[in-house]
C-alpha cells in the first residue's frame, strides 16, 4: 500500500537547511554549532514521523519529475530505506558534537566549510536511502562522490589531496565505466528503472536473457565501488588521511553504508532473489563477498596503524552485507540490512575512540598505546564495545546481525559463506583482542624497534564533546543487540518478507 507523502523531502531540505545555516551563522562559532544540531534535531524528528506509517505497511511516496517512464527524480520509503536513513540523521547529530570538540581541539581551519559539506553529503545519503529508481539513486550517489572528496581533502595537504585523487578516481571512474552502462542496459530489458518489491526483473524469461542479466549484475557490483568489494578497495585507505570525523562520515554514517545500502536495494528490488538465484547469480556475489571477507581480515590482522586497521575491517564488515544480499533467502537478506545498522553504530565507536586517543596521545599506532586503559578507561570501555560487536558477541548489535548471517548460509547450503563467516569472525577477533590486550597493558611482547618508544603519559579522558558521543554510540550498540525487536527489526521484516520470501 502506498501514499503520497511530502515528508521524503521535508526530510532531504532539514540537513539541506544546515548548510544555509552554517553560510548564514559562520561568522559566529556557537550560532554555526546551534545551526547545524537544531538541522539534525529535525530531520531525525521528520524521519520518526514516518515510522508509524511505515510500521502500518505504506510505503511513502513522492514524484518531483519524470525523465522517462519509470525513470525520474522520485522518492519511495520503506522500511530498509527508512532504517538508513535514521542512522545517517542521528549519527550525523552525534558526530556532529564530536566534531566540534576535534576541530577545535586541534585548531583546524575552514570548519565552516567542514560543517557545510556534512550536512550536504547526509542531504544526498537520505536521497540515496529514499530513492525510488536507478536515476535517482544515481544522481545522489554521485552527489555524495563531490561532496564527500572536499572532506577527504579538507586537511589540504599533499597527501590529502593525492588520497582525493584516488577516491574520485574510484568512484567517479567505475561510476561511468560500470554503473551507467548497468543502468542502460537495465532500461533495456526491463523499460523502466523503478524498484519494485520482488525485482524488476522478475517477469523476464531469465533463460532467454542470462547473458544479458549476468552481464548487468556484475556491472552493478564493478559500478558499486563504495562497497568496496575486492579489488575495488583501494580508495578507502587512501581517505583516511581526512580528519577522524570524516573518517567516521566515510565509514559508518554515509558512504560505505551508501555503497551497501545500493548493492542491497539493486539486488533485493531490480534483480529479485528467484532471478539470483536460477542463473547462480548469488554464486558470484557469495565468492567475492566470502573472497573480500577473509582477504580484508587477514590484511587487518598485520597492521599497526589504529585507522588503518579500522579502514580494512570495514572492507571486510562491508563484504559481510553483500554476502548477506547475495545469499538470496530471508535470513541472509535480513543479516545484511542489520548489519548496515550494526556497521553504523559499532564502527563509528571505533573511530571516534581512534579520534579521541590520537587528540590527547597524538599516538597513531596500537603498538604505542600500552596501558591506556588506566588514563583513558571510558574510551577504551567503549572501543571494547564496538571491537566485540564487530567480533559479533552476544548481547551487541554485532551479534544480532551475524546470527542471521549464518542461518542465511546455513539455510542457502552454502560452505563457502560458512567459513568465510567464521574464520572472519576468528581474524577480527584475533586483532581486536590483541589490541584491547595492548590497551589494557596485558601484553609484554615488544620488538627492539618499539622498545625504544616513550611510554603514553596522559591526565584525563578527552574533551568532553569527544567523549560523550562515543559514549553514546557504544550505548546504542547495546541498546541494538539487547532489544533488536524494539528498533530495526519492526521496519525490516516486511522488506524481507516482500524481497526474499520464495
């Protein structure tokens, strides 16, 4: 049942709203600061409005223009797009106050820009969330490329602007390369480019069209570089030389998550799991997905460097969704949407705990940071949090999602999906703990070369603007793996349901 709705865009213009508030007020740090909270106060408000909608089986609607039949600027809310888009608004908020502490802590300039290229890039994320056709998902997917490339930039160093290049390069490059001509060729077969519940493709004689469907699915995942499946990676190490907030942007509220959310929708709503499913589609997906899982946590389990080592679990956690998507049965489709919840809450923990400990050590590397668990115990409580949700231990949001990754390859007979669930599970585990261990001063392993570096001498926890957030980020991952059934889970099953029941 669908209804038209204008809250699809109320939503869009209250993030697009900070950014006139932050030209308006740049001139005044604290009006700038109150702009940019009261933008993201209301779009989580206008997006909370529509969950009862949502929970009642509407499906919001919204048409701006059309370009071609089925094929235009348009807006369709459902559950799955609904659940992005909250965590995009409400980690916007969050990171937004963490951000004001990091930035001024550190005496960063041009935070106005800073703060108006945030709020644009999470006014394209919530399109992208709310987008009811390839067009659509296309203009703001590639919106988010722009804007997101001057926050990777922001520090305008050499090597960030040389980490830009590369991220521009990926996106833009396998955008045009791979994702228009999946588009085209989608426009061919099916004569429109809207979602629909069960696949786009699924009145199609898949017999007659396997070449050309096989052709559009890998396109689509060659196009998707956001998700950063393997070996279509190699953008997002290069951006973490952005300031840890645009770190956490990239990796946890927008971008990848965008990616994700993308591979996600084309899967569940153009191509349909019986379609997946009767060519071996969902073969492909579970071989690359299963490939980057494992390759991605065995890179991670050799680095030192604390971002480094966050940027390759998020390859790997990212993977996690994909395989989830191309499992192509419910509790595989199911683990993949939770785990874009998960993903959100636990990997911004990490990164603003990453942040927090390089402002008041200025240490990068784990191997520096014995026994900082004494001076910073809040901070390390919570990159405990995250680190066991990513490790996906009972009672975090980690847990919840990875339980419906395995019945998914349980239920789909897949062994490859298995193991690669477990000896990923078993990697990160492996460098999480190692670095908890290191944090906590339980390990007495050093090389001559670490020997030789000054021991960490700290007062107090970070700023408090820094602090609280993360707090807060490690709480909902709690919240999430102890009450699943009160946050995600409502919005999602009649997704599921519609997409993955066969």
């Amino acid at each position: 049942m669908s209804a038209v709705s204008l809250a699809p865009i109320l939503a869009i213009f209250s993030s697009l709203a900070g950014l006139v508030g932050v030209g308006a007020f740049h001139a005044s740090v604290r009006m700038r600061n109150t702009a940019v909270l009261v933008a993201a106060v209301c779009q989580t408000l206008v997006l909370l409005y529509m969950v009862p909608a949502v929970l009642d089986g509407q499906v919001l609607t919204l048409e701006i223009s059309t370009l071609l039949p089925g094929a235009g600027l348009a807006f369709r809310v459902d559950g799955l797009g609904l659940t992005f888009a909250l965590i995009a608004s409400i980690l916007w908020l969050v990171t937004a106050i963490y951000s004001f502490g990091y930035l001024d802590i550190l005496k960063s300039g041009n935070q106005s820009r800073f703060q108006a290229l945030f709020a644009l890039t999470i006014t394209f994320t919530v399109g992208v969330a709310f987008a009811a056709n390839l067009v659509s998902l296309y203009l703001f997917y590639e919106a988010m490329t722009v804007a997101t490339y001057f926050l990777v930039t922001h520090d305008d160093t050499d090597e960030a602007h040389a980490g830009g290049r590369r991220y521009l390069a990926y996106h833009l490059g396998t955008s045009i390369a791979f994702l228009l001509p999946a588009i085209g060729l989608t426009w061919h077969l099916a004569g429109s480019l809207s979602f629909v519940q069960g696949g786009l493709f699924a009145d199609l004689d898949t017999e007659t069209h396997r070449g050309m469907l096989t052709l559009a699915f890998v396109l689509f995942l060659a196009g998707s570089a956001k998700v950063a499946i393997m070996p279509l990676h190699g953008w997002l190490p290069g951006a973490m030389v952005a300031p840890v907030p645009v770190s956490a942007l990239l990796h946890a509220v927008a971008v990848v998550n965008a990616g994700a959310y993308g591979v996600l929708r084309i899967l569940s709503d153009v191509f349909g799991a019986p379609v997946l499913t009767s060519l071996g589609l969902d073969q492909i997906g579970i071989w690359l997905a299963s490939f980057t899982v494992v390759a991605a946590s065995l890179y991670a389990l050799r680095l030192d460097n604390l971002k480094a080592l966050l940027a390759f679990s998020t390859i790997g956690q990212l993977a996690y969704i994909v395989l989830g998507a191309s499992l192509a049965n419910p509790d595989g489709a199911m683990g993949g949407m939770l785990h874009i919840l998960n993903h959100g809450l636990s990997k911004i923990t990490l990164f603003l705990c990453a942040g927090a400990i390089y402002v008041a050590t200025h240490k990068k590397y784990v191997s520096e940071m014995a026994g900082l668990a004494r001076e910073m115990p809040l901070t390390v409580l919570a990159f405990a949090i995250g680190a066991f949700s990513m490790i996906g231990l009972p009672l975090t949001a980690g847990f919840i999602s990875k339980w419906y990754l395995f019945a998914g390859a349980q239920d789909a007979g897949s062994m490859v999906a298995l193991a690669a669930l477990i000896l990923s599970s078993m990697l990160s585990a492996a460098y999480y703990l190692r670095a908890l261990a290191i944090f906590m001063g339980w390990t007495g392993e050093r090389s001559a070369r670490l020997s030789r570096l000054p021991p960490v001498r700290l007062g107090t926890e970070v700023d408090g603007r820094m602090l609280w957030p993360l707090v807060v980020c490690a709480i909902m991952t709690l919240l999430v793996g102890v009450f699943p059934d009160l946050f995600a889970l409502p919005l999602l099953v009649p997704v599921v349901e519609a997409s993955f029941m066969r």
